[in-house]
C-alpha cells in the first residue's frame, strides 16, 4: 500500500507531466494526475481526472476522489493568448489565484491527511520581465515590487498554512525543458519545430535571435525530484527554493550540438522573430508530418504561444540583453544535491519528442 498520494494539479503541461511520470516511478507513491484535457501518455497505475479549476464547483465535486491525497504539486498555469503581456494583466492573476484557491478549498474539505503543497513559480519573482534583475538571484531577498499571481498565490498558502497540518514548499525553475503538446511554454517543442521547417527547407540551422547573455536552464525531470524531495524533509517546510540545473546557459554556445543533433549545418545568425515568422510554415510543417509519418499535429498546435516565450528567452531584437542567473546554493545547502548538464538535458528532450512521434528524428 502506497505510504504518498500526490495530486499533480496541471499534469499535462511541461512540469506536470515530468511530475507524474516521476512520482509514477517510485514505489510508495500513488499519482492523481488533475487537467482540463488527458494527456496522451499517462503511466500505468495514475489516476486522471478532467477538472477546470476555475470551476470551484468542479473543485468541491471531485472532493471524494481526492480524500487520501497528502501531497499537492501546484503546476497548473493559466496564461493568455498574448503571452508576454499577460503576465503583467490582472485577470490573468486573479485567475491563477482563483484556480490554486477553489483547489486547495476541496483539498482541505476532503482530504484530512494533507501534508505538503508544492508551488511553481519562476524567474518573474525576482522582477527580469520589469527591469534587469542582479545576479545572481537570491530567495532570500524581499520580494520585488510588482503585480504577480506568483505573490497572490504564496499570500494565500501563508495566511492559511498556520491553522493546517499542511506545509508548503515554492520552487522557482528557470527556463524549463521538458515535453508536453501545446504549452505555452515549451521551448523544447519550438526549437525542435523550428529546425524540421528549416531542414525541410533546405536551409541551415541559423541562430535566430538576439545578443550573448548568461541564463540558465531547469530540466522538468529535476523539478520533480525537488518537488519529491521538499515533500518529505521538514527542512523544506514553509521554504523557497531556486531550482537550477546548477550550470550556465549561453545558447549560441551550444547552437551547433542542437544542430548536429537533427543532421544540421548551423550557418550563420539570422536573426528571426520566430512569434511572426514560424507560423507561415504551416505548410511546410504539415509537409514534414507527412514525409516522416509524425503524429498528426498542426504546428500551431504544438507549438502555440511557445513562440513568444522562446523569442524573449533567445533575447530576439536585443543587442545587449542582461544577464539572467538563478543562484541554486540554497537548495544545496539544505540538502538536495541533484544537478543536470543543460545541453544534455535540451537533447534528452528533443529526442524524447523524436520518440515520441512528433518531431522528425
């Protein structure tokens, strides 16, 4: 008999799924995998539920499948259409705050055994979307000053942790590789895309965006790990944590090993903005499903708003972007010692995506 139930709330985005394939993995852990839509790979033995969390009403109704949960992972996200501007509009945040609230409302009803809450958060904590943030980014500081569900969120989790039996835990990844269809965050699916139009095409694989800067990576796999992790340590009660692969990232550095990797030339910079230019290629992306038997998925379709989010993380248009590092020693310091190597992480996932039928090898 399981000794965990984990509730992976977002399980079919790029953290979710990684969460519920790792806690899958481990004997003492029963997975509750919670999205609007199934995923399309779901390990043996995990339950899914279709739950809108908006719905507080949906919430309160699945109370009787969620009475032996004793964990949550926080990872489900609401962004609009327009990502980048979304992050800074008000009803984007009251909804993700509306979503985490009508869930943990059923949890604390339904489920007496609940011990630990995982949140997600991110890079935007520390202000880089507002103004260049100094490096590297400590939890420690105080909070950056400027509107974010992210603050909404831990407010609620605080005001409420000391009357429950429940401890929580914010992880706060950097760019996160991993794989899902259709997130709005997936680069993963939006460089492999973009190199399958390209070789399609005829043509190198180019760098498309903008100056050289330090950043970072988060491999969804280690996310996971953390999130197991600070479940099961009282260290992590009520803590936040970076979550990095604990190396840099400097994409034109490692531009050429993506491109050996599809067979590829990398040529020389062009820059493009991917948001405007990629979604042209709808032709040829279907062109490429069809000579290489992919799954059928237009490239809208996989990719979506990805594109934005990869332009801004390839500093498109920006001469002289500013660094961006997340400093990982808290987490070490308290324990977890987990690191991934970057490039080998974004290969592992382009090639998981090649596996799984829907990028060309």
């Amino acid at each position: 008999m399981a000794k965990h139930t984990v509730l992976v709330a977002g399980a079919g985005g790029v953290v979710g799924a990684a969460a519920v394939e790792h806690f899958a993995s481990l004997p003492d852990w029963d997975v509750v995998a919670v999205s609007r839509r199934r995923p399309p790979e779901l390990p043996e033995g995990v339950k899914h539920l279709s739950i809108d969390l908006t719905n507080a009403a949906a919430c309160r109704a699945a109370g009787p499948v969620l009475a032996k949960v004793t964990h949550l992972m926080f990872a489900a996200l609401y962004e609009k259409p327009d990502l980048i501007a979304g992050w800074r509009d008000p009803e984007q945040m009251a909804v993700n705050l509306a979503m985490l609230r009508h869930l943990l409302d059923a949890l604390e009803a339904c489920a007496p055994g609940l011990r630990h809450v995982s949140l997600m958060q991110g890079t935007k904590a520390y202000g880089g979307h507002v103004e260049p943030a100094p490096v590297p980014c400590k939890e420690r500081w105080p909070r950056h000053a400027h509107a974010n569900f992210y603050w909404l969120q831990e407010d609620l989790l605080r005001e409420r942790q000391p009357k429950a039996a429940w401890t929580f835990t914010v992880l706060r990844p950097q760019i996160v590789f991993g794989y899902a269809v259709s997130s709005p965050m997936n680069i993963v699916a939006a460089i492999g895309a973009y190199a399958a139009v390209m070789r399609e095409l005829g043509r190198p694989l180019s760098w498309p965006g903008g100056g050289r800067y330090i950043n970072g990576g988060s491999d969804s796999r280690l996310i996971a790990q953390v999130a197991e992790w600070a479940g099961t340590h009282e260290v992590a009660a009520n803590e936040t944590y970076n979550v990095v692969n604990g190396d840099a990232l400097l994409w034109q550095d490692f531009w050429g090993s993506i491109a050996r990797h599809f067979g590829m030339e990398a040529g020389e910079p062009r820059p493009m903005n991917l948001t405007r230019e990629m979604p042209a290629h709808a032709d040829t992306w279907r062109a490429v499903v069809a000579k290489h038997g992919l799954r059928d998925t237009t490239l809208d379709g996989l990719v979506g708003s990805s594109w934005q989010f990869t332009d801004r993380a390839f500093a498109h248009g920006v001469d002289n972007p500013s660094d961006s590092v997340l400093s990982g020693i808290k987490l070490r310091q308290h324990g977890f010692h987990g690191c991934v190597d970057t490039e080998d992480c974004v290969l592992y996932w382009l090639a998981r995506m090649q596996r799984q039928n829907l990028l060309p090898r």
